[in-house]
C-alpha cells in the first residue's frame, strides 16, 4: 500500500508537472488565498472531497488527462438527452485549475479531489445531473455558469427549485456570479415607436452593440450570442408555459436585417404542429419558455437589436431583459450594472462567487450578490511560448471551490454556505463582496472539538 502511494505520488507529479508549469501565476493565487499551510499540512488531512462540474462537457477531451491533469479519481456521467450542438472545454479548465490548486500542482496529491463530471445543459440534463450528484453523495457542485433564460432574476422559480433539491440534500452548491455586469440590459415594457416594436433606446427603438477586434478572435470574426428573455418563466415548465411572445431581430449597421428568431410561445404546446403557423418560425416552433436567442459570428462594426411584440398582451410592470457575449462584443447603451446576476446564481441559499479583477463580473445589490469574490487571472503559457490570459468570475468560482474544498478536506463537518461564511468573513461585516482567503488550519482542526 505504501509502495502504491508513493507511485502514485510520483506519477501524479511528474504528470502535472507540464500542465502545472504552464499555468504561470500559480504561486500568487496559492498565496493571495493562504492555501501554503494547508499544502504544509496535508498529512492532517482526512478526507477526500468530492466535487461535481456542471455544464457542457467534451469526453474526448476528459479522457486523456485522467491521471495527469485530472486525478484518478475522475468520473464522466452520462446524460439523457443530447440536445447540444457543440461541446466544449470550459468545464475541463475549471477542474483542472480545482485539481492543480488543491494539491498544489501536484506536489500534494494526497489532496486530490475526487472529480465529477456531470451535463447539464437543458432543464431535462440539469435535472438529471442534480440527482446524479445527490445519488454519489457530492460534497460540492461547481457551476460556472448562469442561465440567461431560466428565471426572472429574483432567486426564485422552477431552476432555482432543482437547485434548493440538491442543498437540501446536503450539498454545498457554489455559482459563478456571470459575466454580464456590462453585457446585459434590463427595462419595462414599453411600446415603441410603431405597435408591433418593443422600445429600447437606441435609434428606431433598438439597443446598439459593437464587435471589437480581440486577441482570442484570430478570424477577425466575435463569436455573438444574444438572448431575449421576459420575466414570465413559469413556475413549472413542465406543467405550463407562457403565452407572452416576443420576437428577436439581429441588424446590420444599415438595418439590414441579419437575424429573426421567433419561436411561438404557448401555455401547453400542442400534440401536432400547424404546418401552417409553423411555416416562418424556427423548430421545434413552439416553446413553453419565455426565451428566444442568436448564436452566430460577426465581423467588426455596429450592429443593432430589436425586439418585436407577437402577443401584445405585456404591461407596464413587466420585465425585458436581453444578454450579449462573446470575445470583442460590447454592449454601447444602458447596461444593467447592479442588476446582472442571473439564475441560478440569483438563490439565496447559493454560495455565489464574483471575479475582483473584471469588471464585467456580474453583481446584484439587492440580493447582496455574490458573497465572495476572488482574483481570476489565469495565465497560461501556450505551446508557442506566448502568455494567453483569460479572466470572468467562473476562474475566480473554480479557485474559491479549491479553498472550500480544501477546508472540507481538514474539516469534514463542513457542509453547508453558513459555515463557509462563518470561517471566511469577518463578524462585522456583510456577506456582500468579500474577498475570499483560507482561515488558518489549526481554526479548522480545533472548529468542533
């Protein structure tokens, strides 16, 4: 057993070791979160944490750095229904940067977590994976990510309430805070200028954004992604939907029409389709979700949004809310500052992480949101010896998820948001924005005695 562990130490060294180097500001977020005695201490340590990454996962991607980049311990979970048209990285990244900094860079490897991989992209998923991570008795679920369409932004609703299944089943749920403090807009509903248009504030009743050249866009092309939501996300989409229905229109800098996605909202959606009525709309045509959205790539300049009003039954009170991202994509009017944080991690009983160093990271001042923040640069040195940086709140969730887990790994009776906060901020201040460090170990080896 002794000679299996110091192999083991070995090889999950000497395997970390490249991954590791190529992270080049490793030692000042181990130093800017206090991990360096828990690192000098790791023999006290008696657990072994488990951690759930939610989102979009790449199999192909995973599988070759079990072991080296990723612990042994590493496990892929599958999933319903695959209704995704790519797969990405991002959640690799974020186990890879819990995995180098939990076990610091690989030195420590009797601090490795036990990663879990889980898909939850789409409400079906997102369910699925919720119960997933309760069956395998998770410590700890990472979302990095937010849901531009999944709530009306009050910490309340159906996603929200899947979310609430996997706390109350002890699982302490950690959220990125999103990206969208300078990428969002928010208003009442107003009609525009003419009956069918919504009013926004720029010319001809529209929202202006631009596309900027960026470092990470090599074809001179921003990846946009636009979504349209309204604040009539039903309580269960399951059950019933909505019959408030707007429409999404892309424009060039000329008003040419670029983009029109109009999916036709319903209550219940119906048995057959109308091939009649379905004829202009995108499939699968009818939708219980009070969404629509663009994905799509632009070269540089000025484009425009608008948004049409199909149902024309909204009130005053009534809520739009439209979200733009992607390398290079800048939103020109009206950005919803202290009003960005989205579902799920708008839930009061998430413990919802914030980047100190970008200012796109989202904040909500009324839900005193997030709670903690943490520096987020990440610089990695890339096989051409050139430094990529990368920031956003989803880095500085995956390094605070690290610091939590290493304090569940010297104090296993560590469970639940309330705790984490009770060690982490200062009695006389508000859990609102407050920078994340480790108490020191022996505070959490003494906590219960």
């Amino acid at each position: 057993m002794k000679y299996f562990y110091k192999v083991f130490t070995l090889i999950f060294l000497a395997s970390l070791g490249l991954q590791a180097s190529s992270l080049k500001n490793f030692v000042s977020i181990a130093q800017k979160m206090k991990a360096y005695p828990y690192y000098q201490n790791s023999e006290l340590a008696p657990k072994t944490v488990k951690i759930g990454i939610f989102g979009l996962y790449n199999t192909k991607a995973i599988l070759p750095e079990i072991g080296k980049t990723l612990p042994y311990r590493t496990f892929i979970h599958p999933y319903p229904i695959k209704n995704s048209l790519f797969f990405d990285d991002h959640q690799l990244r974020m186990a890879q940067l819990i995995t180098l900094l939990m076990t610091n860079k690989g030195r420590n490897s009797e601090l490795a977590p036990e990663i879990h991989f889980f898909y939850s992209e789409g409400l079906t998923n997102f369910e699925n994976a919720i119960q997933q991570a309760i069956h395998e008795n998770i410590d700890i679920i990472l979302n990095a990510q937010v849901m531009e369409w999944g709530g009306n932004g009050d910490g309340r609703g159906y996603i929200n309430d899947l979310v609430n299944k996997a706390i109350q089943a002890g699982i302490l749920w950690v959220n990125a805070a999103g990206n969208f403090r300078l990428h969002m807009h928010t208003r009442f509903y107003r009609k525009g200028s003419q009956d069918h248009l919504v009013h926004l504030p720029d010319q001809n009743d529209s929202l202006r954004i631009t596309c900027k050249r960026h470092p990470l866009n090599k074809d001179q092309l921003c990846p946009l992604r636009v979504v349209l939501s309204w604040n009539d996300f039903p309580q269960n989409p399951r059950k019933s939907g909505t019959n408030k229905d707007l429409a999404l229109e892309i424009l060039d800098s000329s008003f040419k029409r670029m983009a029109y996605k109009d999916f036709i909202q319903v209550k219940h959606k119906p048995k057959k389709k109308d091939p009649q009525k379905c004829k202009n709309h995108p499939f699968p045509c009818y939708s219980v979700l009070p969404r629509e959205y663009f994905v799509g790539k632009v070269p540089v300049g000025t484009y425009f949004i608008r948004v049409f009003d199909n149902s024309h039954n909204f009130q005053s009170q009534d809520k739009i809310r439209i979200t733009v991202s992607g390398y290079g994509i800048y939103l020109e009017n009206q950005p919803s500052v202290f009003n960005s944080i989205l579902p799920p991690a708008d839930n009061p009983h998430v413990l919802t992480i914030g980047a100190s160093s970008d200012a796109r990271s989202s904040v909500n001042a009324k839900l005193f949101k997030p709670e903690l923040v943490f520096p987020s640069t990440v610089i990695w040195k890339n096989q051409d010896e050139r430094d990529a940086i990368y920031k956003g709140s989803s880095n500085a969730s995956a390094f605070v998820t690290a610091g939590i887990g290493l304090m569940m790994s010297f104090q296993p009776a560590i469970k639940t948001k309330e705790e984490v906060l009770s060690l982490v901020v200062p009695s006389h201040k508000k859990a609102f924005l407050v920078p994340f460090s480790l108490p020191p170990v022996q505070k959490l080896l003494t906590l219960y005695q």
